[in-house]
C-alpha cells in the first residue's frame, strides 16, 4: 500500500512539473478489468437500476442495511467522521436538496429515506480515479477493485452523493462475525455498495433487496421492458437525487 502511494505521489509530482503526466497516468492504470461470470445461473441485464417505494418503507425498519452490511462485512463505528456506510438513512431534505419541500407533505418531513451509491450512468467517481480502480461495468454497475485503490480519495471528492467511506483504520478490528462469501478491506482503501455484483453472477438478487419483508426495494434491468423497475417506472412518479448534476443516477424513489 505505501510502495502504491510513493508511486502515486511521483505522478503528482510530474503534473505539478509540468512534464506530461496524463501518459504516466495512463499507464499506471492499465489492468484488466474483472470478467463477468460464466455461471448459467448469473442474472445479466443492460442497465441495472433500482426503484425504492418510499411508502413502503416503515421508519423504523434497518433489514435493508443490517443484511448488506453484514454480508459485505462492513465495519460498524460509531464515530461518524470515521464510519463506514454502504446503506443508510437520510432526511428529505438532506437526500434532496434540490427539491423544493417548504410545502412537503407531513409523511415525507422527517421521514428516513434509505440512499446508497447512484451506480450513476455517468459516474464522476470514475473519470477521477488514476488508477481504474473505480470503474463501471457494461451493465450499468459502478465497481471498486480494492487492489488497486491508493486512497487519494478522489473519487470521494467527486461523488456529490456522499456514497463512498474510507477507511481510517484496519476494518476488521470492528468486525464481530466475519462472512466468508466477501472479502474484507485494509486500512486506507475506499469502499462502497456494489449492487452485489458477488450475488448476480450466481444468480442471487441484491442482499437488501432480499431482505425487505415490505418488499419496498425492487431490483431489474431498466433497459428491459418487462423488468419490474420499468412497469413501476411506467405506471407511478419517481424522484432521483440531484438529477440536474447530469450522473444520470439509476436509484428512484416512488413518493
């Protein structure tokens, strides 16, 4: 990790110089990308996205988030300048800041609404990233190789959604079970939702949306005419956060 950062810190040091530091860039970030998964029972779709019932989801319910955080052994810490988030909750007025609510309906004030990384059409956190190490997918998915990330924390800069967390410290020390089916991180990597990524390629639906008994989180292909997300996008109104920034965010949310 430290061997990554002095060569990062080199690059910087060359822009600076004025010495051509795009082509160093370039080349520091060539990889191969992770394929996709060949098993036949992987979920495939063209633009993944996700519909959020907001009257569905009762303000006192965490299923979502509990059953996320452990299967992706995300650390719990409770101090807020240094916790890790995948899922969370937020108010109306902090989830939509662009939306006008002085005339919001009462249910809607102080309800939390669930938010989480935008896997945004034109991600921001990717164009940033001199590594590749943020990335996204044919299928619509924003990905982090852990690997390769240096924590220069740009993409966290770039995110206008607050959907990325960085790791202050070593995360398994917080860590009371440890779920063997995702990998943990290290001190100094950036971490996010994925989509479970891990669970499409063996045929298995976002861990969140499994475990919303309200079933207030649908999960489909938006691209696809018959995917559930799209009937309900059809037929109900659906917010997104901070669409005139142009990510082009594929998480809506049905008031």
């Amino acid at each position: 990790m430290e061997s990554s950062r002095r060569k990062f810190l080199k690059i910087a040091g060359l822009s600076v110089l004025g010495l051509g530091a795009k082509p160093v860039i370039e080349s520091f970030a060539q990889g191969i990308e992770p394929t996709y998964s060949t098993d036949k029972k992987a979920l495939k779709g063209k633009k993944w996205a996700m519909v959020i019932d907001v009257d569905k989801c009762k303000d006192d319910c965490e299923d979502c988030i509990a059953a996320c955080h452990r299967g992706h052994n995300v650390p719990k810490i409770d101090n807020v300048k240094h916790e890790i988030k995948w899922i969370w909750h937020e108010e109306f007025k902090n989830a939509f800041p662009a939306q006008e609510y002085d005339n919001l309906a009462e249910r809607l004030e102080h309800k939390p609404f669930m938010v989480l990384c935008n896997h945004c059409t034109n991600p921001p956190c990717v164009r940033v990233c001199p590594t590749k190490a943020t990335f996204k997918r044919e299928d619509g998915i924003v990905l982090m190789d852990f690997h390769r990330c240096i924590g220069c924390r740009f993409c966290m800069a770039a995110c206008p959604y607050g959907s990325r967390s960085f790791n202050w410290f070593d995360p398994r020390k917080y860590l009371e079970v440890t779920s063997p089916d995702f990998p943990t991180r290290s001190k100094g990597v950036v971490e996010k939702c994925n989509f479970c990524a891990e669970r499409l390629a063996i045929g298995k639906i976002p861990l969140c949306v499994e475990a919303c008994k309200e079933e207030a989180l649908v999960f489909g292909d938006l691209e696809d005419p018959n995917s559930p997300v799209k009937k309900i996008l059809k037929e109900r109104y659906a917010i997104r956060r901070k669409p005139s920034l142009g990510t082009g965010p594929n998480i809506f949310y049905v008031i």
